[in-house]
C-alpha cells in the first residue's frame, strides 16, 4: 500500500525530514552537536529529541549518525557498546581524534556557514 502524493506529511514527519536533511549535509570529518542540529534544522532548543530520534534509526540506516556528538564533542553512546565503539570507528576512519572521550570541536566542529559561499 502507497501513501497517496497529494497527502500532507504530519508535524512528526515534517521535524524528521528537517532532522534528516539537515543530517545529510555534515561532511566526512565533521562532527556536530546535538544542539546544533536541532537549531540547523530550524527545530530550536530540542538537543534531547533529536538523540532520541536518531536513536530510534533502522538498521542499516545511510545518515551519518556517528557525526552527532554532545556538547562540548563529548561522545554519548559508551564505549565497549555496539553502537558506541560503531561510532568511534567511523569517527577515526574518518580522520577524527578522540581524546578524553571528546572530539576537538575547533578543529572539526562543523559550521553551516563555513560551507557555503
């Protein structure tokens, strides 16, 4: 069964699909805060939401979720977990480095801006 073109997405659907979106621009070797993203994606102070959105991805999702950090670059997810040693993993093959369970956000924080113009 297929959801009918003309049918207008739901508040939920339309804070994802700005999550999402904005996700999908965080370059390789970039990383973002929670915070950030809730405010990129016009979604204002929703830190916490947007953790627990990206949380509930499919198996197999292609959005670079790795790129998402606390505040501060501070990892969440722990390590010795799946999905948090996933995280460090792609962090480093991505050139990143973890010191301290932190990533350097003045030297691979993204900004918008920067990428643009």
């Amino acid at each position: 069964m297929s959801i009918p073109t003309d049918t207008p997405l739901t508040p939920a659907e339309i804070r994802r699909t700005a999550l999402y979106s904005t996700l999908m621009l965080v370059p390789a070797g970039h990383v973002v805060t929670y915070g950030q993203l809730a405010e990129m994606a016009g979604l204002g102070r929703a830190a916490r939401w947007v953790g627990r959105t990206l949380s509930q991805l499919p198996e197999g999702s292609r959005l670079p979720w790795h790129r998402v950090l606390g505040a501060g670059g501070r990892i969440s997810l722990p390590a010795g977990t799946p999905s948090g040693d996933e995280q460090r993993a792609r962090l480093r093959a991505e050139g990143l480095s973890i010191m301290n369970n932190r990533v350097d956000m003045r030297r691979h924080g993204w900004r918008q801006i920067e990428h643009y113009g």
